[in-house]
C-alpha cells in the first residue's frame, strides 16, 4: 500500500468518533469525582452524532463511536450506584475506625491496670513505697517479656515505653485516693485520650495534654 492509501484512510477516520472514545474512557476513569459525569454524557453525545456521519459520509470509526456510547451510558448509569457506595462506606468506615480506637483504648487501660496491680505487690514488700523504675518491677513482681509488653504502647507509632509512675505522697488516703494518679499513659499526639489509674486502683480515660 502506498504512502497516499495511507493519507486517504487517515483523512476518513471520523474525529467525531475517536472523540466520543477518548472522552467516554476518560468519563469512566474519573467517574469517582462529578467531571467523570460530565465527560461520559459529552461521550454519549458526540458518539451518537459521530455513529450517524459515519454512516452519512462513509467515514472510518463507527465501531469506536458505539463503544463510546455505550461506555458512556454505562457510565452515567453507574454513577448514582457508585455514590451510593461511596455514601455508604464513609459511615462504615467510621464505625470500624472507632472500634479499632475503642479496641486499643481498651488494651491500653488493661496493660496500666495489670501494672498497677504490679507496682501494688511491690509496694506490700517495700514500706510501701511505689518503685521509682520500671524495672524494679522485673523478675519477681511481673515477668521481664510481660513486663515489656505491657509498657509498649498499643497504638501505631507510640513509645516501647508508654507508661510512667507519677510520684506521689505515700500513704494515700482514702479520702483523695480516687483523686491521686499514681499511672499515666504516653500516648502519640494522635489520641485525643489516655489511660490513667488512681490510687484507689479505677482506671479512666482523660484527655491526652501532647493532643
């Protein structure tokens, strides 16, 4: 085939038709976002025109014009559906990212509240005195493996050791017993709250002052 063959069917492709090709698969790559919509019912549009002067002036692309059609229809079809998806996950998104935010609350009182029951027996051998150091702990009071676990933060990012003794006046009495934290949690500028424990052994969460 000569060179001019070659110009001849390049001049009888309808632009029209390659058009209505490349919008309707940019419609349908963007369709996540509103100018996907656009794009695919341009596609439609122009396809439609392009499959009528195809046939009318004997021109090159009818097959591209009916696949941008359709893609372009199937598209716009698809839309709401995918909304609909979109719409729905966010809600449940949410919901499993406070479980999970629940979940690591929860461990994390654990571990401060096991500690505590630990920092307690060393205290009953100790002229109950709180140790200064965590690793006063190890060996006789809590085992130097569960010992580690139990200082490490469970939330992503967080410290090996994410709890610290916060001195303080020994006896405590009853009466401000609920009111003296002798635990408190380290916890990444993430979380809105920590784990603390008072005298008293109650655990809650307060805020997080590093948020």
């Amino acid at each position: 085939m000569t060179n001019s063959s070659y110009s001849s069917d390049a001049e009888h492709w309808s632009r029209a038709a390659i058009a209505s090709f490349v919008l309707s698969l940019m419609g349908f790559a963007t369709l996540w976002i509103v100018i996907g919509l656009f794009l695919s019912a341009l596609a439609a549009i122009v396809g439609h025109a392009a499959r009528y002067w195809t046939k009318a002036n004997d021109l090159r692309g009818r097959g591209l014009a009916t696949f941008g059609t359709a893609l372009g229809y199937f598209s716009m079809l698809s839309f709401p559906v995918l909304m609909l998806v979109v719409g729905m996950s966010f809600p449940a998104m949410n919901m499993w990212r406070t479980g999970q935010e629940e979940g690591l609350r929860k461990e994390s009182q654990n571990k401060a509240s096991r500690l505590y029951l630990a920092c307690e027996a060393y205290a009953r051998t100790n002229s109950n005195r709180y140790p200064t150091e965590w690793q006063q702990l190890s060996g006789r009071f809590v085992a130097t493996t569960e010992l580690n676990e139990l200082l490490r933060s469970p939330y992503p990012g967080g410290r090996p050791v994410a709890f610290e003794i916060v001195p303080h006046d020994r006896p405590v009495l009853d009466a401000i017993a609920e009111s003296v934290i002798v635990i408190q949690e380290i916890a990444p500028a993430t979380e809105k709250e920590i784990a603390v424990v008072y005298a008293d052994g109650q655990v809650k969460s307060i805020y997080n002052p590093d948020s």
